[in-house]
DNA sequence: GCCGATTTATAGCCATCGCTATACTTATTG
DNA sequence: CAATAAGTATAGCGATGGCTATAAATCGGC
C-alpha cells in the first residue's frame, strides 16, 4: 500500500499524518547521538572502569573535540557527568537509558537475524534501526522472538 | 551478545568496527532526507500532476522555505529540477531513486506488520527505520516475505 | 489589464555536528 | 624535578536543516 496514494481520508489529514511520521523521525533523530554516546561510556566503564574521551572519539569514530562536545551536551542533558581532563561517569539517568539502549540494541539484531538477515549486515544496520524502533516496536520483537524461541 | 565486551579480537579492531558502523549510520543519515523528498515528489506528481513547493513542505511538516532549500539541494544532487515559480520535477534519477525508496518502504512496512507490530505503528516507525535497511537485510525481508505468503 | 490574494524566493538567524589547529593540563621518564 | 609526551579543552570554521520576516512573482477575478 503506498502512502499517500490509496487512502480515503481527505488530503488535508492524509497530510498531517504523514508530516506527523516525518516529524518523529526527525525526533528521534536528535535523541540518537545521545543515546549512541551514553551506550558507548556505559561499555567503556564496563570494560576498563573508565572512559575516556580519546576512547570514545575512536570508537564512536570521530575527533576527539567532536566527542567533547558531545559530553558537553550529555552533562547539559543531566546524562553524565565529568570534571576537565578527567574520565567520562554516566549519571543514574544515563546508566538506566545505557541498559535500556543496550537491551534494544539487542532485541534488533536478534530480530533481524531471526528473520534472515545475515549476522554481520544485522549488527551494521541495527545501529541506525534502532533508534526509530518504538516501545510498541520493541514490544512486538520481544513477542516474536519469544514465540519463535518457542517453537523451536 | 553485548557490542563490544564478548569478542576475542584485539582492541583497535573492535573499535575500528563499531566505529565504522556509527560512520555508516551517519552516512545514511545525511541521504535520508533526499529520499524522504524525492519519494515525496514522486508521490504529489502521481496524485496531482504536479509537486507544488507549498505542497512538499505541508507533506514534509516543515516550513516553506525550508522546503525550498531542501529542493535547492535536490537539484545540486541532480535529482530534481524546477524553475523558480513552478512545480519541481524530479529527473530520471530522481524517479529512480523514487521508486526504490517507495518500494523499500513497502516492504520494511509490511515485514514489521508481519512479525506482530501494529499497522499504525508499523507506518510511524517505518518511516524512521527504512533509511538504515541496507541492500541485503532488504532482500532477507522480501524472502521473509516470500516464504510467510507461501505458508499461510 | 489591473489589483489583491496566493505562492515562491530570499535574507538572516539559530542549533547541531562534523572538522583542524592550537593551547593547556596531566603523566611519564630521564 | 625538569622536559617531553600524551591527553583534553578551546577557538573557530563549514555544512546542514530548522525557523521567521519580508520581498518578489504569478494567478484569478473583476
């Protein structure tokens, strides 16, 4: 069914939905660098009980001053916290939304793999899925792979 | 399997590919919005004859201007064409592009309804997740597809 | 054919997210 | 306990993609 060719519904509200899609989308898209990062520094202290910027730069694979400024957002954002020239610390906040960013991450991956996707194309395209998956989405993979683990 | 805490490879490797994958991420990022456009276009021409700047930028739910620039980019890219004060036609490879964004969307659309996500949730995130398909989690969708029809 | 309404373009602003170059701290080592 | 190396911060630039306000062009009705 195409978008905005086969509906009933007068153009106006065809309209206002579908800028409505556009506009969550762009959203979400403002959301997806934090949670990126916050992911991201909740893997590094798991690993080496510290992070630090060059190490998020690297594996976040910008420079260094682009990966400041985005600590510099996630500290405006009550997500972390830091002191100048010291390691990277998540907040409460920032800890619960790196597991929650974690677990979905996950759930895509398995999914996508569950449906075919071979395992090296799921993890590369799960990085950018993710962030426009939706609790509803997410809630409906869980089910499914739940099911499936079922039946098998 | 966590990212990046259960693999045997040596550290700068590791970092070297999630690195990549946020690079990817942010690539595809920056062609969103001319597919989102172009498919568009497409879509108002179909309907009406014809893609009326005030129309695109209703659709889009941003401001005129915005979409005005957007079409300035459209026609840099060799996408679209348009003189000032009348409709915007997309070229051949802006049809394209069209179609295959069109036909993508369909398709992640319908595989979200067919693991279990509610149609208007499907649409909503849909238009978010259909930018990070990539050619080959596309065709592991279509013989999802494929085989699901076969069996029902 | 002109005049008001509609549509489109332009100007100029803001925020975000990249970058390089450089200054400043901290750490290390002779 | 310097001097150098390494790590971090700051400054400043460019592109993108929003916005509002305003100018310019086209369209319709009289």
């Amino acid at each position: 069914m195409a978008p905005s060719l086969s509906t009933n519904l007068p153009p106006e509200q065809q309209s206002a939905s579908q800028a409505d899609r556009f506009t969550r989308a762009r959203e979400v898209q403002a959301v997806a660098l934090l949670e990126d990062y916050v992911e991201m520094i909740g893997d590094l202290i798991a690993e080496h009980g510290e992070a630090r910027v060059a190490d998020i730069a690297e594996r976040m694979g910008v420079a260094q001053p682009t990966a400041t400024k985005a600590i510099a957002r996630l500290k405006r954002e009550g997500l972390a916290t830091s002191r100048p020239y010291r390691g990277v610390f998540l907040t409460d906040d920032g800890a619960a939304l790196a597991d929650r960013v974690r677990a979905r991450h996950r759930t895509v991956v398995a999914l996508l793999i569950a449906v075919g996707v071979p395992e090296t194309t799921a993890e590369l395209d799960a990085e950018g899925i993710e962030h426009h998956v939706s609790e509803g989405t997410l809630a409906a993979f869980e089910a499914y792979l739940a099911q499936q683990n079922r039946n098998k």
